[in-house]
C-alpha cells in the first residue's frame, strides 16, 4: 500500500510522452485523478492500482499502464489493443 502511495505521488502533476501508432502525445497526471493536455483523454480518470500499475478509466474500458522501477517509463496496450509507451518528460 505504502508504495502505491507513493507512486501516486510522484505521478501527480507529472508530464509524460505518449507513443501510440507511430506518433508522439503528452498528457499530464493531474493531482486530482484527471489527465490532462491531451484532448482525446480529457474525460479518463487515472488510479493507481499497484505499487507500479496504473489504470486509466474511460467511459466504457480500462487501460493499464505498466512503469519500470524507476517510474520513467511505462507499457501498455492502448484502449484499441496496439502495444503503447510512455516516457516521462524532464
């Protein structure tokens, strides 16, 4: 529990790079379970669910985002199955 606290913590407010088909998005962990700066996501609320599991909430599915230890990067498979990634940006 405590980790996922943490890991809650140090996603709020961060802002992350996006690749999905090729091309590049950014969006932002809100510190409210929003995200924001991605229009396509604006209504996706985000939980953490594990010590490095995170799954975005959208009307009708789940994404799950998967980060490595050092919570820079992440994998997932998109709301429409493609294998995505993310990387935090600095």
């Amino acid at each position: 529990m405590a980790k996922a606290v943490a890991l809650a913590s140090k996603l709020g407010n961060s802002r992350w790079s996006y690749g999905w088909r090729g091309k590049e998005y950014e969006f932002v962990f809100e510190e409210d379970g929003s995200i924001s700066n991605l229009t396509s996501w604006k209504d996706v609320r985000w939980v953490v669910v594990g010590e490095n599991e995170v799954v975005l909430e959208g009307y009708t599915d789940r994404m799950h985002l998967f980060f490595n230890q050092n919570i820079n990067k992440f994998t997932t498979f998109d709301w429409d199955g493609i294998k995505a990634n993310g990387a935090l940006v600095h």
